[in-house]
C-alpha cells in the first residue's frame, strides 16, 4: 500500500490508472490508499467545466488541455458521463477524447460512468480528484453533462466553475437553471461565432446585473469557438483570474463534502435487500416508516 | 396523545392544526403522533403540482379545490414556498391563498417554507401530507415552486404529478429541464389563451414522442386558463384517470422516501459543530476525511 502511494505521489501513470480502477470499482483498497495520499493534496487547480448536453464542453476541455500542455503543465481530465442503460458503462468513454493526446503521459484522462447515483455526480469523483492532485497533476478539469443536479454537485468539487452556453440552444434565458447561476464562477459562451451569440451575452448580462444571490461577485462571459480554438487562451487566464481573486474556503467546501461522505457512509450500512424488505412492509401499513428508521438506528448502536 | 390522534382521525381542524405545526416545528410529539396515525393512511389522493414561478400553479390548485368542493369531497392544500431570506417564514404565506375558502372546514391549507432544505421540498411535507391523509382528506394538492430540487421529490410524495408551463416564459423547449420529463405524469399548459400556446403544445408532443425515459406512458397534455376557470374539470379528470391507469408501486415509493428518512435522522446525529471544526481540520490537511467519517460512524455504536 505504502509502495503503491509512493508511486502515485511520483506521478508513475500505471500506479495512477490502478487507483483510478480502484476507486471507480469501490475496491477495499481505495479508501486506505486515499488516506495515505490526502496529507499530498490540495495543490492542483480543479476546474469544473458544465452545462447542457451539445453545448461544446468536451471540446473545449480538450483546447484548454491543448492549452496547457503548450506551458507544459501536466493535466488529467475527469470526463463524467451519464451511464448507457444498457451496457452499465459510460456512453463517451475515453477512446474518443484520448485520440489528441495519444502518447502525451502529461494528459491522464478517465470518464466516469454515473451510474444512477442519486445527484448525478459519478461516486467517487472527489475521490479520483484527490488522487490525482496527490499525484502531481497541476491542473484537473472535470467536466459533467450538465442535466440534472451535476451542476451544482460540481461546485462541490471545482476550485473555479465554468458554466458553457450555446447561441441557439441556450438562447432563452429561461433556458438557464436557476441553480446555475449560484455555481458559475464564469460563463462561457461557445460556437460564438454563430447568430444569437450577441443576444445570449446580453442576455447573461442582463441576469447576472438582476441575480439576488451573485453577492456582488464579478461573473467574467467569455466567448469562444473550441473547435477552432478561437478565445481558449483568454478562457484560461479569466479561470485562473477567477481562482486568484475568489479563494474559495476550504473549510466550508469541506464541510459539504464531508457531510456527502457521511451521508454515502452511513446509508452503506443498510443493505439494499433490507430496505425493500422494510418499504414492502411500509406500503402494506404493517410497520410505520419511524419505527422502521428508529429500528435500523439502534442496530447501528449494537 | 392517543386522544390527540383520535381527534385528528374523526377530522377535528383545530387538532390538525396543532399536529400541522408540530411537524413544521419537529417538535418531540410530532413522530409518536405520526406513528400513531400512520396505519390509517394510504386512502388519499395526493397530486403534486409543479413548474416555473409565475406559470400559475396557486391559481390551478385553487381552481381544483373549488371544483372538488363542488363535488363535495375534503381537501387539503400544502404549498411549499421558499423561505423568505429575512424572515424565515414563507414568502406567499396562508392569507393570500385562505381568502377564497374562508369559513370552509372542508379546504385545509397550509404553507410550508423550504429552510434552505437540500433537496428542496419542505422538511416535513411527506409528514404533513401523512396526517392530512389519516384525518380523512381525500384529496391533497402539494404545490411548489419548481425551481431546483422540488420537482424531482415531489414525484416521491405524489400519486400524480402535473407539471405546469405557460407559453412564452416556457416557450422554448430548452426551458424544460431533463428532469421535470422523468417526473411528469400530465402536463398543463396554463394561461392557455395566451399567444405562443399552440406551438407550446406542439413542442411538448414532439418532446414526448422522442423522449427515451417515457417508458411507453402515455403523458396527458391539457389546456387552462385557470384565472377564468377553463379546462378545470379536464385536467382534475385527467389526473384521475392517470391515478387509475398508472398504480404506482408503494413499495418503491416507499424504498426512496425511507432512505430520505435514514438520510436526515442519521445526518441529525452530528452536532453541526462537529462538523464544522472537523471540516476546518481537513481543510487544513491535519486529518484525512476518510478518518473523520471513521470514526464519526464508530462512535455511533458506542
């Protein structure tokens, strides 16, 4: 175990795809292996990168990490997918994004499949983020299909979020969830040089002076054309401006986390066999579902 | 309390008002009064309405409770709205919604404010909604605001979920969050003489025929104008006939909303100043958060 986190805090890419498995599979080993490597963390930058499916974002993370393998900084990408329900297994996988950085050992990338798990962010992407940083990686990029609650899970887990928009599609203000606008540390506007691209800045801007929960924060819009890799450089220096200037609190991020762990941890106890049992007798108005919870907490005292 | 529940059962309005503000507050009583009454539940008719602010959903409910009381039949009104940042208590209130069933005993409402709840429906709804439904409610309206959260959990409580949209605000497809298409069990277009309504309806119909989580559900869509009492009787028609046709699995229900229960009593074990000083020791790298839930766990079975 010792070796094995000797060898990741080296940055030995094999020792880093042997945790990744680990910790996507859950293996007994992942969670000492983290607790070795956690004390090495909290260097990297973790950019977060969402928003709604078609919108560019595998694009443009592969320009930035483009980008930044042009200063040579050393990067891994942590590409959440939905599940295919058919096959259990991401729907985008790595082989499609690895294609540009085949042979480049400074771009470390893993898709995660989500699995169903309730909120969306695959289990375990703070954990492969942790590894990942312990290992050496300057800069990590996540990036989720923004449906549903990934959005705001990832503000979780990012140093710096970037919510990507699209003329056309996102051209509603409507369109924009609520709950975006409280994680966006940035807006990008990508396929900027298509019609509406104006509008939508206007727009954005028009929300963003309007927003009761921006707390006076200044949201930078970017624009961008990631297939052309027009704006990438600029995209990059405002994430890293925004990282400098917010200086998130550890403290409070950890405390959401932890209480996400807490809660994962516990409901683990359970088996699921056990809670069908119990919903079964609920739905027949055999048992209360009180007396069910009080009956399961009291098993944990035993 | 044995009496308290008796009175509840026979359908005393001042003793569920008692029992209405013992769930809200969590006081000691609420979960022995709920046990008590949790066998005589299972009997009402619980319809969930949701959708954008400002497409009309208070309007509605308070055209289904008119209509049903034509019919004679007891109702209850839950509206869960946002907390007010300043007071804390709900932002639309009672008064407003009370005034058109004044001196009704047959129409309980209550407002319940969300508290910054993750999730976002109201700590509490599935208790209130339970204790409306052992005092003999036949039919329940749960109405939130669906920005966020609200709309997925209100699929956890209901038997029918409506999901409400106007045209305009909701005119463009984009608006419609992946989300809300899982949970929808009928859609109402409101304000439906509003310009904008027919391509609406058109939208949703085309969304709906390509969408891959329908499952084969036929998915009702209606047209209202609830402020002039339009389309009323059809839409209340259509959630019964969804009610009838759709039998939803209690046992499956229950299983989610168990592992919410768990969820919340577990989590309440942790003084949040625990939490809050072992988040601040993370943060700083001086244990690791997979000690920290460790241990919290082992001290649990002490």
């Amino acid at each position: 175990m010792e070796d094995w986190a000797q060898r990741i805090l080296s940055g030995d890419v094999r020792a880093m795809a042997r945790a990744a498995t680990a910790i996507e599979n859950r293996t007994p080993q992942a969670v000492p292996l983290l607790k070795e490597l956690f004390p090495h963390t909290g260097r990297a930058l973790i950019l977060g990168i969402t928003g709604p499916p078609g919108a560019g974002k595998s694009t443009l993370a592969d320009q930035l990490a483009r980008s930044l393998r042009g200063e040579n900084i050393s990067i891994a990408i942590i590409a959440v997918d939905p599940s295919s329900p058919f096959s259990g297994g991401a729907i985008l996988g790595d082989r499609i994004r690895m294609q540009g950085h085949h042979g480049d050992a400074g771009v470390f990338i893993r898709s995660m499949a989500t699995r169903g798990h309730m909120g969306g962010l695959a289990r375990g992407t703070l954990e492969m983020a942790l590894m990942l940083d312990a290992a050496g990686r300057e800069v990590i990029l996540i990036e989720t299909v923004g449906v549903g609650q990934d959005e705001v899970e990832i503000a979780r887990l990012a140093d710096v979020t970037a919510v990507v928009l699209v003329p056309g599609m996102g051209d509603d203000i409507q369109a924009i969830k609520a709950g975006i606008m409280e994680i966006a540390d940035l807006f990008v506007i990508n396929k900027a040089d298509q019609p509406g691209a104006a509008r939508l800045e206007q727009e954005l801007h028009a929300m963003l002076s309007i927003a009761p929960n921006s707390h006076g924060r200044q949201i930078p819009i970017l624009k961008t054309v990631a297939s052309e890799g027009q704006g990438i450089a600029e995209a990059l220096a405002a994430m890293r401006a925004v990282k400098a200037r917010v200086r998130r609190d550890g403290a409070q991020l950890w405390q959401l986390r932890l209480r996400e762990l807490l809660r994962e941890r516990l409901l683990d106890l359970f088996p699921p066999g056990d809670l069908e049992a119990a919903a079964r007798e609920v739905a027949e108005r055999r048992v209360d579902p009180y007396t069910v919870v009080e009956q399961w907490i009291a098993r944990l005292a035993q």
